[in-house]
C-alpha cells in the first residue's frame, strides 16, 4: 500500500510540472483581513509561494503547510542574530471556493477570522468563482489535493508540487525558492 501512495504522490509531482514556464492564471481573491488581491498582478514585486486547494480533504491537507510555511517564509523574528534568515517572498494559501460551495464564502471567511492563529490572516486569501480555467491552466490532477507554486515576479510558475505536508517536498520547494533567488 505504501509503494502505491508514494507513486501516486509522485506521479501527481511530475504530472504537476506541466505548467512550469507557463504564466499563472489571474484569480481575484479576498483575505481573511478583506484585502482583495489580484493573483499574480498584485505579486509582482517578488517570488511568491501561491497554495490552492478546492475540496474540504484538500483543505485539510492545505492546513498541514500553514505552520511549516509560516516557519519557513513568513516568520521574522524581532530581534534576528547574525544567524538568522528570512525570505522575502510573498505566501499565501488559497481556499477555492466553487461550483455548489460559493454560498458558503462568507460563514466560512467569518469562521475562519475567529478561529484561525492571528498570525496567518494576512496569507490565507479566499477565491469565489469557476474552476474550470484553473484546472486546466495549472493541470490539477485530483480534487483532494491542495496544488502549490512558486512565481516569479513576471507572474510565471517556476515550481509546482501537489499533495499533503511532506519534509521532503518542503525541502523541494525551498530549493526551488533558493534556486529562483539565485538567478534574479
């Protein structure tokens, strides 16, 4: 069983680099703090780590990213040391909602602003609207996984992965967002 989950999630990785090169397709989105952003546009000024996610399992599994994320590319300490990083890059993490889900939009967002560490309201934005154009432009492969990407600022996808929190996958997108910084 195992030999089969890790071919599916490697299969789902591979099948997910279609769309590196390609540009992102452009999604209005709300944050939890009623921001609205424009996908890539609004990110132009830096790399970006964009999560997305259009089913409640993938939603779930969308969650197990927040805090190593946040870890990773959102967290600046008050007072770094001399041994301290951080990126700057922007992450966000996007609940899709769509089809028979858009009327729950608001309880959710409403929901979520209470419930949610205070930390993470900026990053976690809400898109309500098709699916349709998404799925095709950035080749979702099953609906129960979240999809993550990194842009460049030009709005392109220079990594693609899809699935649950694994280190291993952390590790590949940090490397993705080290290797981009490099040649910028």
């Amino acid at each position: 069983m195992k030999k089969i989950t890790y071919l599916t999630s490697f299969l789902v990785t591979l099948s997910s680099v279609a769309q590196v090169g390609s540009k992102f397709p452009p999604m209005e989105t709300e944050s939890l703090t009623n921001v609205i952003f424009d996908i890539p546009r609004d990110l132009a000024d830096k790399f970006s780590i964009v999560g997305l996610a259009y089913s409640k399992k993938s939603e779930d599994d969308l969650k197990t990213w927040f805090e190593p994320m946040f870890n990773q590319f959102i967290y600046k300490p008050e007072n770094p040391s001399v041994f301290d990083f951080s990126y700057d890059v922007h992450c966000y993490f996007i609940p899709m909602f769509t089809g028979a889900k858009r009327p729950a939009y608001q309880k959710v967002m409403k929901k979520l602003q209470k419930t949610i560490d205070k930390r993470l309201l900026p990053y976690v934005l809400f898109y309500k609207g098709s699916i349709k154009a998404y799925k095709t432009a950035l080749n979702f492969q099953g609906r129960d996984l979240p999809y993550f990407f990194v842009l460049n600022p030009e709005g392109e996808i220079v990594y693609a992965t899809a699935g649950k929190y694994t280190n291993s996958k952390m590790k590949e997108i940090v490397e993705a967002v080290d290797d981009a910084l490099e040649m910028n």
